[in-house]
C-alpha cells in the first residue's frame, strides 16, 4: 500500500507554534504518512502560489490538513499572506469539488471562551481537536483514521431483506412507541416509569390477539413456525425490557407487573371464549412464543444474579379464571408455560426431518437474534426443571426442558452453580430451588442414580442433574 500524501497548510505565527507543527509533521511521518510541508519542500526559487495550488488541487495529494490557530483563522478570512492566497484555493474546492473528505480543520489552540478558532469558511463543518494534552492521544489516532480513511465505525455491510416483510399479511403489535418510552422511562428513572411500563404491556397482552391463527390454509404446522417468525422482533422487544429491569428497576413492583403480564398470556394458550370447534394444536404458536418469552425472562433474571425476583415469579401462582382447559385449578403454577406442541412433532414426522425435537432446535437457532447467549437459556430451564423437581420429588417432573437436548456441548456445571461453591453465593442462589441446603437434593440425587429413566432424554440423550448443578462442591467454599 502506498504511503498517503499529506499537505500541511499554516501559518507562521510564532516560533513555538512553528515547532508544534514541524512535531506534528514528525509524527505523522513516523505513523507511515508522506507529509509535505513547506519548510521541506518549497525550495528558492519555487513559484510558493504555484506550489500551494498543486498541493491543494493534485490528485495524488490525498489529504489536506490545515493547522487553525488564531493568526491562521485571522489571515483565512482576511485574504492575506500566503494563508490567504491557499484559503482562497481551498475555500473554492471544498465548496465546488464533491470530495469534501479531503480536508480538515486541526486545532491546536482555543480562544479564552474555550471556542476553536475557524476561518469563516469552516466554521460548520467537523475538525480534530489537538489543543487538549489529556485527550491528545486519541484525537491523533482519529487524524491518522482519517489521513488512512479507517474511520473507527463504519457502515456494516446491508443483509437481506426480512423474509417477513414479504408477506401480504405482515402483524404489527403496535407497541414500538410505547416500548420506546417505557425503556427510556425506566432508564432515566421518570415518575411517570409504572405507567409507562403498564402501557406497554397491556397493549402487548391486548394486541397479541392478532397473532391468532384463525384461517387455516395448507399445513397448520407451517403457519404455526410462519406465526413464530413473525413474532420475533416483538421477542426481542421484550427481551430488550427484561433486560432494562434487571439492570435498572428491579424493584418487587416491577417483578409484579411482569408476574401479571405472563398471567395474562396464558389465556392465549386455550381455547378462546365462545368458540366450540377447537382442536388442542389450534394455539400451538402461542404455546411457544408464551414458553420462549418466560424462558428469556428467568434467563435474563438468573444472568443478572436477580434471584429473589426469580424466586416471586415462579413461587407466586398464575390466576387464570374463565378458561375450561384449567377446569376448577383457576390457581397454576409456572408449569403451565410450557407444552408439548403437537403441530411441530407433526412437522417432523411429515417432512421426515428426524429432529429429535424442532421446539429445542427453534429455540437454539432463535437465540442468535436476542443478544443472549443460549447457554443462558438452558440454564434457566435446567432451573426450572430442577426447581419443578424439588418441589414435586414423589413424581414426575412437570417442566419438561427442551433446550437441555443440547446440554452434550457442556461437561461442567452452569455459571451459577459453579459460582455457587461459594457459601455466600449459595444462600443468595438457594432461594430458586427452593431449598434451604445442598443436602436437601440428597434425596432427588440418590433417585436419579438409581433410576436414569426419571430423567427426561431424546433418543440416547440426556443429561447428568448432578453435574450441571455441581453438586459436589455446593457451598464448600468460604
């Protein structure tokens, strides 16, 4: 790569702000820069009007920095000196010649106002700053950014257009507005941060009717993962709010209104009110958007060390009166956000796809898109399992974890249960199991070595309880 070609214009103030520039010069020449400069190159007997016309207009110079101290600015707009006679060549090209990138205001000094002195020209357009020792480093490296044009952010490269955009029948939820203003509401703690969280998630609750799959064309199974697609920017929306609580507002108020928000969601996984013809895969893709959308709500929790918040929402019991699926149990548990979905075990049989199961695999490859990491996710749902376990041991569990299908990649125990060998760190986790002590899992430990069939598996896999709880080393560390 050719070293880039750099022109210096300034002016002759001082001796001392001559030697700024010759150091700067020397600098930009030791970073790999071709820096022409007049006390190098203009020579006796040199045309100095015609040089500084070629330095300004010549292609091969690819950069011009002009050095604006006062006399430098004064001069500028004065049209005097040879800074005037260059002002006047380089006013005329950064105001008809296109590529304005080629020149750049450098200041070295600043008014008693604190304000950098700027010919007229100039005045509205972006300089670097050289005039501060303390942050002298970094605006350097910005100037080299710019001579080399490596600017430090740049445009990434444009993907494809969404697939869902494609379709006639795109679903709006209506609540970009209203998340907006609720995640800046709850950042900046506004008086207004309740309400504002209400708002967003009563529309949400109330506008995710309109993913309802009332007319069925073709393969229900495939307006099932068509419906699961569409809904992924409103995921990620609340992913970005669970995320905020837990890093801003996690106060036991703001825990409630999420308890409520789920509680209302679960009406959407039944049969809807004053309808008879009802096949029980009819709300299959709100079964899993309810499931995914609680799985990332623990998640985010348990990753932000939020367990007593964890603890509320999965102890406080979901009111779900008026539905008959629930029959006389108007009271459940956090089990009933999760199912089995009958569409996509039909999925695979009639596409033969030989998935061991297409939730955990929708589940993974969704993850992608949330900005967390998937072993969060499966950490979550070990807990829930587990959780489930302990509070049922005389039976099955009740929370069957999809994404531990992909538990194989790990051999060790999940981050919060490595951290919990620590004593202090165990009685902060301990509340999420619900158990007071490692020797309350004795009893769950000793039946899962004695029957592995308790254990939910996929094929030949499975996983160790043991193992990714660490069980061994819970709270024997000081």
């Amino acid at each position: 790569m050719e070293n880039p070609k750099v022109f210096i214009s300034y002016s002759w103030s001082n001796p001392t702000h001559e030697q700024w520039v010759i150091d700067l010069a020397n600098e930009l020449t030791e970073s790999g820069v071709h820096v022409i400069l007049d006390k190098w190159d203009l020579k006796e007997g040199h045309d100095s009007v015609a040089f500084m016309e070629k330095m300004v207009t010549d292609p091969k110079i690819t950069k011009v920095a002009m050095i604006c101290d006062e006399v430098y600015a004064s001069k500028a707009d004065g049209r005097s000196g040879g800074v005037g006679t260059e002002t006047q060549i380089i006013s005329r090209e950064i105001y008809e010649n296109q590529e304005q990138g080629k020149f750049v205001a450098i200041i070295p000094e600043r008014d008693s106002q604190g304000k950098a002195y700027l010919p007229t020209y100039y005045k509205s357009r972006i300089y670097i700053d050289l005039s501060e020792p303390d942050n002298y480093t970094d605006n350097f490296e910005k100037l080299l950014r710019w001579i080399y044009d490596k600017p430090l952010y740049t445009r990434p490269e444009i993907g494809k257009r969404p697939s869902f955009l494609d379709k006639s029948d795109g679903i709006s939820l209506g609540t970009l507005a209203a998340h907006k203003r609720a995640i800046s509401a709850i950042k900046e703690n506004k008086p207004f941060a309740s309400g504002a969280l209400d708002e967003y998630l009563s529309t949400f609750v109330s506008n995710l009717e309109k993913f309802r799959i009332t007319e069925k064309e073709g393969e229900f199974d495939e307006q099932v993962i068509n419906s699961i697609e569409k809904f992924l920017p409103y995921r990620n929306e609340l992913v970005n709010l669970f995320i905020t609580l837990a890093q801003y507002a996690p106060e036991e108020e703001n825990i409630r209104k999420v308890h409520r928000f789920f509680e209302s969601l679960i009406t959407y996984m039944s049969r809807p009110e004053n309808v008879n013809n009802w096949n029980g895969w009819d709300s299959d893709n709100f079964k899993f958007i309810v499931h995914e959308l609680f799985l990332y709500a623990v998640a985010i929790f348990i990753k932000h060390e939020r367990f007593d918040e964890v603890n509320l929402l999965l102890t406080q019991q979901y009111y779900v009166a008026g539905r008959s699926d629930y029959g006389k149990d108007v009271m459940v548990g956090y089990e009933s956000f999760q199912h089995h979905l009958r569409s996509l075990e039909h999925r695979n049989n009639r596409l033969q796809l030989r998935r061991l199961s297409i939730h955990a695999d929708l589940l993974e490859q969704r993850s992608k898109h949330s900005g967390i990491e998937f072993r969060y996710l499966m950490q979550a749902d070990f807990i829930l399992f587990m959780r489930a376990e302990v509070m049922q041991a005389d039976c099955y569990s009740n929370w069957y974890p999809d994404t531990l299908l992909y538990v194989g990649r790990f051999h060790s125990a999940f981050e919060v249960f490595a951290r919990s060998s620590s004593k202090s760190y165990f009685e902060k986790v301990k509340c999420v199991l619900c158990i007071d002590k490692p020797a309350d899992l004795n009893k769950l430990m000793e039946a899962y070595k004695a029957d592995r069939q308790r254990l939910p598996s996929w094929q030949f896999e499975s996983f160790s309880p043991s193992v990714l709880i660490g069980y061994d080393q819970l709270a024997t560390k000081a």
